[in-house]
C-alpha cells in the first residue's frame, strides 16, 4: 500500500512528465482535489492540471518542505513559469502575458488506503494574478459603514 508521499511523488511526477492520463487511478473513487475556487473530481484532475500546464508550459516546481503525518502529507513548493497560455480562473481567463512568474503552493493531501483521498492546494491567487499585470476592474465607491 502506497503512503501518501508515494502518492504525491507519484503525481508531481506524473505533472513533470506531463503523463496526466492516469492521475486519477491515484484518487480514490469519492476524493475531491480543491483550489482557491474550484473543486474537482478524480476525473476532473488530469483537465485542470493540462490547463496550469497549457498556462505555463515550462511550469517547474520546487520543493521546500515537506512534513509527513499519520495519515497524510503537507508539501510546500515555489512553482515557477512563463505564461503563455491562457490561465483559467473562477473568475475568468488571463489572457498569456508572457511574463515569468513564480508562486508559492502548500499542498495538504491525505490518504486512505493507499489512495489519495483529499488533496488541497493553497495559494495566495491574488498575488499570482497581480504578478501576471491583471487588475480587476474596478468597484464604484462604497462607503464603509460607519
């Protein structure tokens, strides 16, 4: 049975690779994998991930902790890449910027077994989309309740 940091590596080198057609063989059928913004199924991962990687092309990752726990993982990496694709966000597509960027990810991902049965991906969005020149466009003027 393969821990949870098997199953990690297991997809960071799958991402590397860009050999994301068996991701979901690492899931187990009821996970659920989340981002600021969006959940997905087992089955949805392989398309979000094509998308990041459609976005940076030459997306890397690096890892700079990783902490083990009984039953799960927490990983912190800098991900780092060009952007030239389009990036699809909740809130829309960003147009390819051509801009380098880089950002840091936590992923906390929990097994049972010998399967991934959550995994969550923490990052500060905002930082990344202002990073890449969007601005959102802006709100009228509310005041603030006094």
């Amino acid at each position: 049975m393969r821990s949870a940091r098997e199953l990690v590596e297991s997809q960071y080198t799958m991402l590397r690779q860009r050999d994301l057609a068996r991701l979901p063989e690492l899931y187990a059928a009821d996970a659920h994998y989340s981002m600021p913004g969006l959940t997905a199924r087992p089955s949805e991962v392989p398309a979000l991930l094509r998308a990041w990687s459609a976005a940076f092309p030459d997306l890397r990752t690096e890892l700079t902790g990783l902490v083990e726990t009984a039953g799960g993982v927490v990983v912190e990496q800098r991900m780092t890449g060009t952007h030239t694709g389009a990036l699809h966000t909740p809130i829309g597509a960003v147009a390819p910027t051509g801009r380098a960027v880089s950002w840091d990810v936590v992923d906390v991902v929990r097994a049972r077994h010998g399967l991934i049965a959550s995994w969550h991906s923490y990052l500060d969005r905002g930082l990344l989309l202002a990073d890449l020149g969007w601005r959102p466009e802006p709100v009228a003027d509310t005041p603030l309740a006094a």
